[in-house]
C-alpha cells in the first residue's frame, strides 16, 4: 500500500476471475474506505466465432454498467 497523502493511499491487487484472465488493480482508499478503481484486464480464451459479436457486446455493456 502506498501512502498518497495523510489518510490516501493507493493499494495494488491482482485477481484472477476466469482462467487465463488476469484483472490488475488500482485502488484508491481514503479514510479507510475502498473508492475509485482503476482496472487492467490482461489474457487470453477463445469464443466460438457465432458468439464473437453477442461477447463484446456483453462485455462492453457490463464495462459500461461499472465505469466512472
């Protein structure tokens, strides 16, 4: 954890949600309190070429739901 200024620190996690997929984090903590994120999504999978357009529509939609 990083000490930003009295009572800010930043604090970098890395999760692994799905096999192959690294999330990278950045977390803004202010009093104590978990705020903004920053996120980086690394990895690699494949997706039958059918559902290709149906995923990226999906993901862009749940990015969209959860950005600040």
């Amino acid at each position: 954890m990083e000490k930003i200024a009295e009572g800010f620190y930043k604090q970098s996690v890395t999760e692994m949600p799905s096999d192959g997929v690294t999330v990278e984090m950045i977390i803004d903590i202010i009093d104590g309190e978990y705020l903004d994120t920053a996120i980086n999504m690394n990895g690699e999978f494949t997706v039958a070429g059918v559902c290709r357009v149906e995923f990226l529509k999906k993901l862009g939609s749940l990015i969209e739901e959860y950005r600040i």
